[in-house]
C-alpha cells in the first residue's frame, strides 16, 4: 500500500514538474518571440521587415504602434499601407498625422487606411475630414466609407452634412446617408423623406422610395401605400419593397 502511495505521489509531483516546465517555456517561448518580431519589425532588410509587417495587422498589442508608427511615412507604398493599418488596429490615437496625411495621397490603398484610421479613432474632430472624404474622394467606394464612419461617430453634428450627401448622385452614398442618419438617431429624417416624396425634390420619387425602405418607422407607410396602384410599375415595385422593408426593419412584420 505504501508502495502504491509513493508512486502516486511521484506521478503529481512530476506532472506538476511538467506543467511548471511547460509554463516556463512558454514564457520564454514568448518573450523570444518578441524580440525576434520586434528586430524584425525595425530591420533594414526588407526580406524581414515586411512579413512581420504584414504579420503586425493581425496581432492586437498596442506596443506593435510605436515601433511601426515611422513605416506610415515609408515611401513604399505597400509598407506605408500597412503601417497605417497596424496603427489603426492597434493605437489609432497615435497615428491622427499620418492618417491626416495619408487622406492626401493620390494613392487609393493610402486613402483608405488613412479614412479607417480616422473611423477607428472616431470622435467629433474627425467628422469635417470624413464629410470631405463623403463629398471630395474621387473613389464612390471611399466616399461610401466615409458616410459609415460619420454613422459610428454617432454625433448630431454629421446631421447636415448627411443630408447633403442625399443629394449625391451615387446611389450607395445616399443609401449609406440614410443609415448614418439612422445609427445617428436624427429625429428629422423621416419628415425629410416624406417631404421628398411629396415635392419630387432631388433624388426624385422612385429613388426617395428606395431610401425610405432602410427606415424602420411604420408611419411612412401612409404615405408609401398610395404608389402601390401608380401608372409607373417601377414606382409601385418600389413601394412594395420599402413597405415590406420598414415593417422587417421595425419588428411589424406580418409573416
């Protein structure tokens, strides 16, 4: 019996010996890790600098911001890129300048990480660069982005300038608009559309439909129902869609 007990108690104290073991190694495991990631990152050879670079965009450590903060003036583009998505990810509020910067860029790829630096810095000192993105970007797509990104910043201050983008002549920006106006929580946005539909002002009846479609309010259905029996069948199509859409939208569905 006693034979039996001591070898027992061999086996924990091992298994305990093991798992400190194990524990230490990781540590050190890690800590190597770093430092080799690190030496990697400030490297001169880019054979080494631009896989831990690359590497950098998926590790959430706030540390990786100062060390890639200068690559966001590298004049590879590709680096820079990807620099400025590190920061974003990581320490947005240490890269405002080269996000700034960034957003000057004739290059597509430079934009964009400049405008999702912004959005992930947020704040309402980032909403007049983000509405010149939504009104200036030559690229629809940045433009779209930038409409997002006033809707998470979440301030009434993006209010005006959203509605003025209801105006712009690229559809998913209107769109985008509307429901930056919605996350805003704008309390005038229905009687906007509504005065829209009323009027035909800009962007004309079939279109206002369509936006109206993304607001989950019941009471634009009186008004939406009469073109369910207009001449125009694009017209009614459309108001069958945003009827269904605003009851989905505002949890009245009937099915």
């Amino acid at each position: 019996m006693l034979f039996f007990l001591s070898i027992v108690l061999f086996s924990a104290a091992n298994v305990g010996a093991q798992a400190e073991t194990s524990v230490y190694r990781g540590e050190t495991a890690f800590s190597r890790a770093r430092e080799q990631f690190e030496l990697a990152l400030v490297s001169e050879d880019i054979n080494q600098r631009f896989p831990a670079l690359r590497a950098a965009r998926f590790i959430n450590e706030p540390w990786i911001a100062e060390i890639v903060a200068p690559l966001c003036q590298s004049p590879d583009v590709f680096e820079r890129a990807f620099a400025l998505e590190v920061v974003a990810n990581t320490n947005p509020a240490l890269g405002r300048a080269a996000f700034l910067e960034a957003l000057t860029s004739e290059e597509r790829a430079l934009r964009l990480r400049g405008l999702l630096g912004l959005a992930a810095l947020g704040g309402p000192d980032t909403i007049p660069d983000l509405v010149r993105i939504m009104n200036d970007d030559p690229d629809p797509d940045l433009q779209v982005a930038a409409a997002r990104a006033l809707g998470d910043v979440g301030d009434v201050k993006a209010s005006n300038p959203l509605y003025r983008a209801i105006e712009n002549s690229f559809p998913p920006v209107r769109e985008q608009a509307v429901l930056a106006l919605i996350a805003i929580g704008d309390q005038n946005l229905a009687k906007n559309l509504i005065n829209r539909l009323q009027n035909d002002h800009h962007p004309g009846i079939a279109e206002t439909l369509r936006l109206m479609a993304l607001v989950p309010d019941p009471a634009l259905i009186a008004f939406i129902e009469p073109y369910l029996t207009d001449d125009d069948p694009l017209k009614r199509t459309l108001a069958a869609i945003a009827i269904l859409s605003i009851l989905e939208r505002s949890g009245n569905s009937q099915s």
